[in-house]
C-alpha cells in the first residue's frame, strides 16, 4: 500500500485533511513503520480528531509551517491516526502519554521508534517556542537526539493478571460514593475543578443508589444537571452538549459536540426527570434528543459521529455574540430581556458573549423573549455551521437509541420510534453472524469493532425488545451475546478481537471512564440484561469478568464508576417485570405501565403468547405463559409477584417490590 492509500483509503475526514499538509502523513499501516525501519528514522504519530479545535490548529499552525514540515519529512515517518476510527490505537498512546509526560488528550503527539518503543510524548505543540511550551523544531531535535543514542521504553499493558478475586465486597460502592461526593462542587454543580466534564457515569451511580438509601445523592445529580443545563456548555439556542466547560461554572466550553456525550447526557437527563419529576430536566432531555435527531440523525437510521468546534475562522464562532450582531437583529425591548436572560453581564465589553442562563435570572418565559429568542435562532442559521462528521459509529448509534428507547417510555413515545430506526439500521448494515463492526461512513463498511461497539450494541437490541417485545430483536441480542463472549479473555475482557499491528500488540485496558461509560462496564450490564431476559438469572460469564477485574476497580475508585454500576445490578438483582398474554388491549396497557414507572436496572420482558417458548429458557416465565390470561408479574431475588391486571397498581408494585433488599450494601 502506498502512503496516500494508507492515508486516505478509509475515507475519514481527519485524514483527508492531512493529504493536503506539507507534512507527508501516512496512516496507521505496517508500511510506514515497514519504511521507518528500513531508513532507519523514529515514528512520528499525530492523534486527533475533526471535531478537535486544537488538533485543527495544531494542523493549520504547526504541520503547515514550512520549517516544521521540512523536517518532518527529511527525518520521521509521519503517521496520522484519527481517534474515533482507531480508539485502539488511541487508548494505547493515551496511556503512553500519561506515562511518559503526565499529559494526555487530543491532540495527541507521540514518537515511536520503528519497533514501537515509546522515546517521547505530549499534546500540543506550537511551530515556535510559546505559552510556555517548546516549539516543534525543538522538540523535533530533542527526539533525533534521544533516538540516535538508544532511546526509547518499551509500551506495555495497563492490565495485569493477579487482580482476580473469589468474593466481591458490595461495601466498596459506599467508598466509591463518597470519594465522588467529596469532589462534588456545591457551588456550580459538577465534580471537580476546572476544566469540567459531565461525568455521566456519576450522576447514574449517584442517582440509582439515591433512589434507595440517600436523597443526598439525588440533590447532587439534580443540581448538577440543571447547572449543566444553564450553563454555556449546552447550546442554548440549538440543543445539544458542547464536550467540556474550560471553567468551573459551565461557562465557557470547547464547542465540539459528541455523539456519544449527548447520548449519555441525555440518558441521565430522562432518568433523572423519571426519577424526581422535574419539568425543567424533561425540557433538556427533549431538547438534547431532538438536536441528535436533528443535525446528527442519518436518514437511514443511524446517526453521525460529531459535531466540530470551529466555524468561520473561529472556535464557537457559531455559537458567540457580539452586543452589535444582537443590537443589529432585535428591539430594544428585546436586547434588554435578552442581555438579562442569557447573561451577558458576565462577558466584558467588546468580547462576544456564550449564551447561559443565570440562576437568578427572572425573565420568565414571556413572549416578547420567545420571539426574541427566535430572531436569533434565524440569524444563526445564516451563519456557517460547524462541520459535521458523517460518520456512523456502532458504539454511539447504540447509544442514541439506547437513550431515545428510555425517552420513549418515560417522556413521549415519539422518540422511540426514531431509535427503533437506529436499531435497524445497526442490524441490518453493522451486523455479521453475530458481530458488530466499527462503523459505516460513505457506503462503506469500517473494520472490526470494538467491545463497546458490541456491548452497546446488545444493550440497544435489549431495549427494542423490552419496548416492542418483538422476538427479531432479542434473537439478534442472543446471537451478538455470543459475539460478546469472544471479548472474554483470563484477564477479563479484550477491547479488541482483532489481531492488530505489530507495532503495538498491546492489551487495552476496557475499565476507566473517560469519563463515558467504560466498554466493561457496558459489557458486563449486556450480558446481565440477556442473561436474566433468557434464563432470569445473572451471568455467569459477567461474574467471572467483575471478578477478574474487580481489584483494578477499586483502585480506579470513581474513575470506574460505570463498572460499580454494573457491579451493582449483577448483585443486587434488579426487579424484572414480565407480561404475559395474547396482546390484547389489557396486555399493552400493563406494558405500557411497565415501561413507564422508573425503577434503576428494571427489566421489562412482555411475552405475548408462546412467541418466545424457544428463545426464554426462564422456566417462571413458562409458568406465568401456561397458567393462562394476561397479567403482569415482578420478580426478584428468585420471588415473584401474584398475577396483577391493573396498570396502577403495577405501577407501585414495581416501585416497591422487595425494596428493602436494595437498600443498604453490606
């Protein structure tokens, strides 16, 4: 393969772009390390993004300076690696990173030798000395210097064997749960200083333990998510969730938005409205959904990758205003309701402003402000949008339906249909014999997937069943459990199946939040929900996975918040709700029900007549079928309800039934 194939052939945007650099990039392939040893020079590797603003001006800065460039060229082989195509390879320059320089993140600047030692890394790096920070030229001779004496550390694996053990203690959730709570900032929401992530995994540790033991928990969530919710990091005007907050206010945000953040974000949004009620936390879920329905929805059914940060010449540019664009489009009426609702006292004269809307703010929702609010939707929609990346990535496709399927059933049907659209569109274009691949972008498939492209996968595939009970669904989920299973490995889980490159045969460590649900701790709640679905017990393959990464857990301690959620379902036994019948008016009124009442891990399997005899092994299940009528049944800890026909009384049955086992961790 010749350097431009290696480059461009999977047709990623990111790489793309670089074909048009004066550095002469390769992609990731065996023969560009094939050249670096045959010339004997290091490995130059760039990881980004297109929706990485400082990727972007690292590109157009740095690699576009003419002396930069030259060297490059005269002395590295220089690889470009686009992040969200190749997470692999991301997650183990990531870690290199970490180890070598404290520093990780996008863009990502790693040298290699040409047998994949490790001899440097950073993150960004200006053509000239600035910010603090060494120009490239410098850093560029500092590695020739490193390489030409023997430099360079071997890359080894995050996960070690040793960590497996016999007896999961459920006590260390209590520990995880208060070092989050220690990092809680009571002051702006969120955890932590600055810069802040949504730390999804949190609120949904957080709020599923709350709903039991501690409203402490639930304040905490609900704080956070409503100052989210005002704040500068979500588009205020458009929907959606810009990826982080460069402030500890939710101010100002790097602008790109994620797929897989806003998936996420929103499930925490629907589940916490269903949770608590809260008007204004339904309003966010809806508006966050309908901007990935919107701009990042495919009319095919899935949805694309990403939105980036940067238009017209500008980060945010999309996003901002200046006092005179708004002076240039409303009244004065509306400029004085405007300036007071979103804010704009916070920004200093001449600087242009980041939509938020304050605590305290007090103007309503009047009329005057809707139309003002509207003439500036208008007026945006006349400026040059940030890019979108086409892409369509299994993980946060599945993830997206996944959260649509839940808006479905707690906040209005409508949604669900579109995420059912997601659905089909994984089965029938990212589905093999049981196996999910990476991806989709211009017609084209992308490689092997990954363990999170496959576990949430299964994870969407459950959730159509649950909504539809319609068997299709869960004979895919049954099939691509197996492809699960293929993941499995004596340390846990693999992230990848593939065979790999020779120049980083490193295993990755699944575990961490980063800070979206870690792809084992997806894994392990895919195999638990199939496995209670099909036989009504927890799976042993997820036992088995908990136990051999449980060690590592703990010491991660928050950081795999995702996995102590899973962890906590496994164990616990989340209440299933089992409806039986011929489908009748009665039957979909008691499902309906099922789906509509929050209840953390709850499972709802309607089984309508003996469509499913073959594929449910659950022998209640089989019990409920033959004893005849239609009912609703909850079951738990290997104890079932009495047959019940009304909705509302199913309602607080599900809210209640064996609640006290859920109460405490011992």
């Amino acid at each position: 393969m010749d350097r431009v194939a290696c480059l461009t052939g999977s047709g990623s945007p990111y790489l793309l772009k670089a074909a048009r650099s004066p550095v002469n990039w390769w992609g990731w392939c065996s023969e560009a390390f094939e050249l670096a040893r045959r010339e004997n020079k290091p490995v130059l590797v760039d990881v980004g993004a297109s929706w990485c603003h400082w990727c972007n001006v690292m590109d157009e800065s740095t690699y576009d300076d003419p002396e930069v460039a030259r060297i490059i060229n005269e002395s590295f082989v220089p690889i470009k690696v686009d992040r969200d195509e190749r997470p692999d390879i991301d997650k183990i320059l990531q870690g290199v990173a970490s180890s070598l320089s404290g520093q990780a993140g996008w863009p990502l600047t790693v040298f290699l030798t040409p047998s994949g030692k490790a001899i440097f890394a950073g993150t960004y790096f200006p053509p000239r000395d600035s910010m603090g920070l060494p120009g490239m030229p410098r850093v560029l001779e500092a590695v020739l210097k490193a390489y030409g004496g023997g430099g360079g550390v071997s890359i080894s694996g995050a996960q070690t064997a040793g960590d497996h053990v016999d007896r999961v203690d459920l006590s260390a959730i209590n520990g995880v749960l208060l070092r989050i709570m220690d990092m809680y900032d009571e002051e702006h929401g969120g955890f932590g200083s600055f810069p802040k992530f949504p730390q999804v995994t949190f609120h949904a540790l957080l709020l599923y333990r709350g709903f039991y033991s501690n409203s402490t928990f639930i304040d905490a969530v609900v704080r956070t998510l409503e100052a989210m919710g005002r704040g500068g990091v979500r588009d205020q005007l458009g929907g959606g969730f810009h990826r982080y907050s460069v402030d500890d206010a939710w101010l100002i945000p790097h602008f790109e938005k994620l797929l897989i953040d806003n998936a996420e974000l929103s499930m925490n949004y629907i589940e916490a409205f269903a949770a608590t009620g809260s008007e204004y936390l339904k309003y966010v879920a809806v508006d966050t959904l309908n901007y990935i329905n919107s701009v990042l929805g495919d009319d095919e059914g899935g949805y694309y990758s990403s939105q980036g940060a940067d238009s017209g010449g500008e980060e945010g540019g999309y996003y901002k205003w200046s006092m005179e664009e708004l002076a240039s489009i409303l009244t004065q009426e509306e400029l004085q309701l405007v300036y007071e609702h979103f804010g704009l006292n916070r920004f200093p004269s001449g600087e242009k402003a980041v939509l938020h809307v304050p605590r305290d703010s007090s103007t309503g929702d009047s009329e005057a402000l809707r139309a003002a609010i509207n003439k500036m939707r208008i007026a945006r929609e006349g400026r040059e949008k940030p890019p979108v990346d086409h892409t369509i990535y299994a993980n946060s496709t599945a993830a997206a339906a996944v959260a649509g399927l839940a808006a479905g059933n707690y906040v209005d049907p409508a949604f669900a249909d579109r995420a059912l659209a997601a659905v089909g569109f994984l089965a029938s274009r990212l589905i093999n014999d049981g196996l999910v691949r990476r991806g989709y972008r211009n017609g084209k498939l992308l490689g092997p997937g990954y363990l999170d492209d496959q576990a949430y996968t299964v994870l969407a595939l459950l959730s159509a069943f649950q909504r539809t009970g319609d068997r299709k669904y869960l004979e895919l989920a049954v099939a691509c459990g197996r492809g699960l299973r293929a993941f499995m490995s004596g340390q846990g889980l693999l992230y990848s199946i593939q065979d790999g490159d020779a120049a980083l045969r490193v295993p990755i460590d699944p575990l961490g939040d980063s800070p979206n649900w870690s792809p084992a701790s997806i894994a392990v709640l895919a195999m638990d929900v199939l496995s209670r679905i099909v036989s009504g017990a927890p799976s042993p393959d997820a036992e088995a996975v908990i136990k051999a990464l449980y060690g590592e857990a703990v010491r991660f301690g928050p950081f795999a918040a995702s996995f102590f959620v899973a962890v906590g379902d496994h164990f616990l036994d989340p209440p299933r709700v089992v409806i039986v019948g011929s489908g009748d008016e009665k039957f979909e009124e008691l499902h309906e029900a099922a789906l509509s009442v929050f209840r953390p891990g709850k499972l709802v399997i309607p089984v309508r007549g003996d469509s499913l005899d073959d594929l449910v092994m659950d022998g209640s299940i089989k019990a409920m079928v033959r004893r005849g009528g239609t009912a609703a049944y909850v079951c738990a800890y290997s104890q079932c309800s009495m047959p019940i026909d009304d909705p509302i009384k199913l309602r607080l049955l599900i809210t209640d039934f064996a609640r006290d086992r859920y109460m405490f961790l011992y």
